[in-house]
C-alpha cells in the first residue's frame, strides 16, 4: 500500500530524512518511534505533501501511484489522512461546514456522488456521537476554543467521516488525559481494517497499549534505526530510546 | 513557497480571464460626447422631466464646475477627462419603452443568463410562475427595461419604479426627498450624477407597510465609454420596513469607465431599512488596466424616531472603490448598521467605510468592516464616528478586520472619532493578520483544493458580514470572494 524508498527530505537546506526506507501492506497498525528531532513529524509532512519540506531523493509509492508527484488535496483525495498534532482553528467556519465541503471534495476528486446535507448530518451525528462529541461541538468553529483533548477527538470524528485508507496520526496521543486517551484509541481502532493502514507516530508507549501495532520503528537522526514486533515498545520504554539504538 | 508561486501561474493561466468579461451588441441611442449644459438638456429632454428637474440638474452642473475631485482618499487615480465619455446611452427601443418582458430585447436577457443570476432569478425576471418573489427592475445601460411585480407590490401600495418614470408618475414623492439626504453639492462626485444622472430606481413603502418581497436590481454597465449614473432612492414611511438588493457585474472593457451612483435612503418613525450591495464589476486586469472607477455616495438619513438603516456591502469588483455608505441617525433611538467586506486583488484600490453621524438621543451604530487585500492591492478602510453635542446616551461600536494575502498588498484602517458629547460610549477595535500556511495546509490535507481552501478561510473571515446577506446573495456572495481572491495564496 505505501512503499518507502531511501527517502531524503530537507527543510531550508537541512537535511531532516537521511534515507528512510519503510513498507506499510494493507491491514497493518505501523508504530514509528523514536526521540525529540528525530524527523518523525517532518515524515508525517513529507507524506502529506507539505510545502517546504523538500524531497532530495529517495521514492514514496502509495496503492500503485507515486506519491510526491500529486498535490496535497490529491493525496487527501486518495485516501490519505493525516491526523495533526497541532490541529488548526479556522474562525468562522463550523467543523460541519468544513466536514462537508472536505468530504464532498474528496467524493468530487473519486468520481464519487456527493453527499446531500440530510445523509451527511446522519454520518456525522454517528461518528460524533462514536467519539462522545457532542452535536453542539460539530457546530462550533473548527477547533475555536476547543481544549487540546477536544481538538484531538475533532481529528478522530473528522477521520471517522472521512474514512481514510491511509491515516498517519502524528502524535495524536499527545496531551490527553487517560479517559481522552482511550476514546481516541477507541476512534483508531475502529478504522482497523483488511484494506487499511495506519502509521502511528508516537513518542510514548502508552498509546499502544489501547491501539496495538503490529510493527514498531525507531527513528533516530532521519532513519529507521530498529524494527520489530509489538514487544519492542515495552522495550523501549522500558530502557529508553539511546539504550534501544545504541 | 515556490510550489505556491507556480500554482497561481497555473491559475492565472487557467482562470485570467474576466469570468463576466463580455460585450453585449445592442444598439445604443448616443448622446453626444463630452459633458455641457445641452448635455445636461439633452439628457432631461430624452426622459420628458418636468421643467423643475431640469433646473435642478442644472443647477447641479454649474455647481459641479467650480467643484474640485476630493483628494483626500488613499487613491492613486489616474486624471479622468469628462468631456471624453458619453453621458446617455439607452438600449433602442421603439416608442417609449417596453411594456413586458416580450418587448425586452432578447439579447439583454441573454446577458442576464451569461451572468451566471441564479436561475431562480432568471425566471422572476421572466415572469415564470412560482417563481421566488424577488422583483427585479433590471437596469441595462441607464433606463430600465424591465420591471416585474409591479402588480402585487401596487396591492400593497409599495411604489418600485425607475426613476425617470417616478418623476414622471410621483412628482410630490421625488421632489420631497431628492437631494434631502445627499445635497446637490454634496462632492464633487455626487453633484456630477445630480446633473447627468440618467436613470436608477424609486422605492416607497407606506406607513405600516412591510414590503412583502425583497426588492433587487441589478446593474450593469455595457455601452463603451458610458458613464453610469445611478440615481436611488428609497423611502420607508413610518413603521414600514424594506429589504433591499443591489448587485453588479460589467462586461470587459479596456478603457476606464466611469461609475458615480449616489442612493439616498430616508426612514421615517420606526421604519426599517435594510440595503445590500454585492459589487462586482470589472476590477481591470492583472496590471490595472481597464476596470471601473467606483465613486459612489450612499447615505440613510434616520430622520424618525427608531428608525433604522442597515448597509451590508460585499465589494470585489472595480480598479477604484472610493464609497462611504453612511448613516446620519437624527431620529431619538435610530440605529445605523455598516457591515462590509472589500476584498482588493491584483493592481485594485479601495478605500471604503462608513460614517455614521449621531445627531439624536440614545442614538447606536455599530460597524463591523473585513478588509481583504491579495497581489499587490491597496484597501483601506476608513471612517467616521461623529457625535453631536445635543446627542446623549450615545452608542457606538466599530470592529475593523484585515486580512493579508502575500506581502505585496496594503491594509490600512483609518477611523475618525469626533464626539462633542462627553456621555458618548464609543469603542473601536482592529485587528491585522495574514492567511496562515497552517490554515491551508490543514484544508488541503483533508482535500480542498487551494482555490476552495482560499474560499473556506476567508468566507470564515468574514461570516459576521456575510451572514447579514439576504439568503438570495449569500451563497452568490461567498463564490464570488473564492472567485476574486482565485490565485492569491502566498
């Protein structure tokens, strides 16, 4: 489904990704771990099309297409959510608003009918309601106000609706108390499936727990330094990233 | 941001063009060029005015030409030669005008469908049955040619006519309020359209009378080298309440043309008034070349106790914006609304705000203005708050908002406060900021493409005014902001 190939990315001329390579099939739960600057969230960008981060070399595959020769909403089109670590508040525009139009783009980008406002309020009141968001949340301005948990649980509701077949979540765990953590855990798991993949990006064990992968990555200094089993979180958090990859 | 740069190449590209860039072919009944006291003669002759008026529109011409062009404005206007553009122009007809649709030269309604009006206007334009009651009196190149509903709005004894036949039908009516609110001498700009103007629209609402549709024209500039001189006025009796549409666009041109309107609103005791603009006319190509020089004066008079007048503008057309809709609040109670949204791209320039002058007691205004400036534009706002020295109990609340796309656009806001009563409670806030990379980034990701992530930010931007729009304009108004911001990310 994604196949990473030696990938090199800068950013203002530095070099972040120094020849990453990865194999995602669908169906798999991928943990990638690893300490502060090790270039986990630059991968996550790098996948997303950001602007700025600049591929130097290396190769992205993704369902047979490659990957960093579409623009951003293409990859979006395709199947390619990215949950973000910081979400952005957008005054004005209420999260259904936004839904909305996103999902409709997307149907519009696959050759898919759009939805009309009845079916979408119903698919949206259901996966809300899947996450414990209320229908008052849904109707406030994107992520305005909304504490770090409940921006969180906006992105799970917002990939809930959108129904990826990639979703990269970029520390999503981050910042939640443990009721918050379960729910999203909760939201995660119930995106598993035969023909998807997830790309959890993690910096703590203790997300993986609730949502358990079946590889683990350590990155360190823009590469993949260690891979193995479920096993090798407990081992890290057990001795610490400089003991892992020492 | 390179990738940003080389996608709005690809859009200009794709999307240079005027969308609403297009010449209709209708023969037009010329005046002479240039501008002189048979002009002006001309003129009134051409639409059988009554001697008074005739006097009055001369009067305002050999007042217009001791008047100098108001400096002051953050404009840079190119020097504009009156005596080289024709002041009439009329679509040919015979007799003295259409009588229905069926007479209405069919090209016109072409023009119309070209526009891109929602069909469910083009079929109140056409009469059609069940169509929305929302009457249109079209105004093409100076005389209105078609006016719908004009039977049902008679049954509730609203007055919507051109004016030309207002002055013609209701001589009293026009008498009375012409010029009450914008004098002859106003500026320069109004005392020119008090001379020349050639047609426009009347609107009366008797006492108690709400007007049971929203009432809307459409304006459109077509002949080459015309002026257009717009002339409105609307006045709500005591306790009658009218909503108000007015919406343009402008066929491509490549020589300037000049547009100088003046509306003059007037509500007596307890009437409403509610004025909506959405503004498109051709803001000139990507270096500024052609477009439409706006120099509009609008102004409500509160002359009854709670009263109200309420301006919502959404401003994107145009190479020059020089208009101030403005609200003297004399009536005890009477409250003034300014609501806009000018959005300037490319080489355009606007400087627009309102000014609201509080003569009355317990007198409120409020004004919420969301400045968007993209390319290498220039918008400023500017406004007034002036509080008179009789008018206790005086309320005031201005919020000015800017928006910068890229780094070559200029926002400035410019607010005046002048209160000679010190009871006055007067609040003015702004803000300036820029379209963030993090709000793109976040709509692309989750598939919007950037002309749609554009669309999403700044319509968010500015809800507050867009949510004052009748449901008619409001979904026209939010394309049309994604539609003149198209390729300005950066």
């Amino acid at each position: 489904m994604l196949k990473i190939d030696d990938l090199h990315v800068s950013v203002d001329g530095t070099e972040i990704i120094k020849g990453l390579s990865l194999e995602v099939k669908p169906g798999e739960v991928h943990a990638i771990m690893g300490p502060n600057g090790a270039g986990k969230s630059t991968l996550a960008s790098t996948l997303a099309g950001r602007d700025a981060y600049e591929v130097t070399a290396g190769s992205v595959h993704y369902a047979g297409k490659d990957l960093l020769a579409l623009a951003p909403h293409e990859r979006a089109g395709e199947g390619i959510f990215l949950g973000f670590q910081y979400p952005v508040e957008i005054p004005g525009v209420s999260n259904l608003n936004f839904l909305r139009t996103a999902l409709n783009a997307q149907r519009r980008y696959r050759g898919e009918p759009e939805l009309n406002g009845a079916d979408f309020m119903k698919l949206a009141k259901d996966k809300a309601k899947d996450l414990e968001m209320s229908l008052d949340m849904l109707k406030r301005f994107v992520n305005v106000g909304f504490s770090g948990g409940e921006k969180k649980r906006n992105e799970m509701v917002q990939m809930a609706v959108l129904d990826p077949k990639l979703a990269i979540l970029d520390e999503t765990d981050s910042g939640l108390d443990i009721d918050a953590l379960k729910t999203v855990s909760q939201g995660i798991n119930a995106l598993r499936g035969s023909d998807r993949a997830i790309l959890l990006i993690t910096h703590y064990q203790r997300l993986l727990d609730y949502v358990v992968p079946d590889h683990v990555h350590v990155l360190a200094d823009g590469r993949i330094v260690r891979s193995g089993g479920k096993d090798l979180a407990h081992e890290l958090e057990a001795q610490g990233y400089a003991a892992a990859v020492a | 941001m390179a990738a940003t740069a080389e996608t709005r190449e690809q859009v200009d590209e794709a999307t240079g063009d005027y969308k609403y860039g297009f010449v209709t072919e209708i023969e037009s009944d010329f005046a002479p060029k240039g501008l002189n006291e048979d002009i002006v003669r001309f003129i009134s002759e051409k639409k059988g005015e009554p001697q008074w008026m005739l006097d009055w529109r001369l009067k305002a011409y050999r007042a217009w030409l001791k008047m100098t062009e108001p400096q002051w404005a953050m404009l840079d206007i190119p020097p504009i030669d009156y005596q080289d553009a024709y002041y009439y122009a009329a679509p040919k007809q015979q007799g003295d005008g259409p009588k229905s649709l069926d007479e209405v030269d069919p090209e016109l309604l072409r023009t119309y469908e070209k526009l891109g009006i929602p069909l469910e206007e083009q079929k109140v334009l056409a009469g059609v049955e069940g169509a929305p009651k929302v009457a249109v009196d079209a105004v093409f190149d100076s005389v209105s040619v078609a006016t719908t509903f004009r039977a049902e709005l008679e049954k509730a004894g609203v007055i919507f006519m051109s004016i030309s036949e207002a002055i013609r039908e209701y001589p009293d009516l026009v008498r009375k309020y012409l010029g009450s609110v914008v004098p002859i001498r106003d500026n320069f700009f109004a005392c020119l359209n008090s001379a020349v103007f050639s047609d426009g629209t009347f609107v009366y609402i008797p006492e108690g009378v709400r007007c049971p549709m929203e009432l809307s024209t459409y304006f459109r500039i077509n002949a080459e080298n015309t002026g257009q001189f717009e002339r409105t006025l609307i006045v709500a009796d005591a306790g009658s309440y009218v909503s108000y549409l007015e919406g343009c666009t402008a066929p491509q041109r490549d020589e300037n043309q000049l547009h100088a309107a003046v509306v003059e609103l007037v509500a007596l005791d307890d009437a409403e008034i509610k004025y909506s603009t959405v503004q498109n006319w051709y803001p000139g190509d990507k270096d500024g070349k052609g477009g439409i020089y706006n120099f509009v004066t609008k102004r409500g008079l509160c002359k009854g106790k709670r009263s109200k007048i309420s301006w919502t503008q959404v401003e994107t057309g145009s190479a020059i914006t020089w208009k101030y809709p403005s609200c003297v609040l004399q009536g005890d109670e009477s409250v003034g609304e300014f609501y806009s949204v000018a959005v300037t791209n490319n080489r355009q320039q606007a400087d627009t705000g309102t000014k609201m002058i509080h003569q009355g007691r317990n007198t409120r205004s409020r004004i919420i203005s969301k400045g968007i400036s993209a390319g290498r534009s220039n918008n400023t706002y500017r406004g007034l708050v002036r509080v008179q020295a009789g008018a206790s109990g005086v309320r005031n609340f201005t919020q000015c908002d800017s928006l910068l796309m890229g780094d070559q656009c200029g926002a400035h806001t410019v607010p005046y406060i002048e209160s000679r009563n010190p009871g006055a409670q007067i609040e003015h806030e702004a803000t300036t900021s820029k379209i963030s990379e993090d709000q793109m980034f976040y709509c692309l990701q989750r598939g919007l493409d950037e002309e749609a992530a554009v669309e999403m930010v700044v319509n968010g931007f500015a809800k507050e005014v867009m949510q004052q729009l009748p449901m008619e304009f409001a979904v026209e108004a939010q394309k049309l902001l994604g539609i003149s911001l198209e390729g300005s990310v950066g």
